[in-house]
C-alpha cells in the first residue's frame, strides 16, 4: 500500500466540497493508495498521473521506488489544466 500525501490546496479544496463530494474524493485517495494503476498517464504536464472522480480531478505524481504518492491538485474538470 503507498503512502499518500496531500497538498495543502487540495486538501482545502476538498474541504469546501459538500459532505457527498467530500466523501468520494477522500475515498478515490485510499483507492489511489491501495491500487494506482488505475491513474492515467499523463503526457506534457508537470505531474505525471490524473484520476477521474465524477466531474473532479486528481493530478498526481507517483513514486514507486519508495511507495508514495504526492496528490498535487484536485479540481474541477474545466479549472484542472489551466496553467
């Protein structure tokens, strides 16, 4: 199981969701933790994965060497890749 860390964005994003959408993204994350081969990569962006959650993403960054997974943003689908 990888550790998974949470920028602190992401954790006040995830924090001004409702109660339902709190609940999914927080579960998508112990998902992630236990299994992130189901994140996609991604190919000329700064974080290396995304997961899709609904109309939600998580962009991420993985380190298989030492189990840790860095959850670097969480956003809505249209705000996630504006730089």
């Amino acid at each position: 199981m990888y550790t998974v860390k949470i920028s602190k964005q992401s954790l006040k994003y995830i924090q001004k969701q409702d109660k339902f959408q709190r609940a999914r993204l927080i579960n998508a994350n112990d998902r992630i933790a236990i299994d992130p081969s189901n994140c996609e990569p991604l190919t000329n962006h700064e974080y290396e994965h995304k997961y899709r959650v609904g109309d939600y993403r998580i962009l991420l960054n993985i380190d298989h060497s030492i189990l840790h997974i860095w959850v670097a943003k969480v956003l809505g689908r249209g705000d996630v890749y504006k730089r």
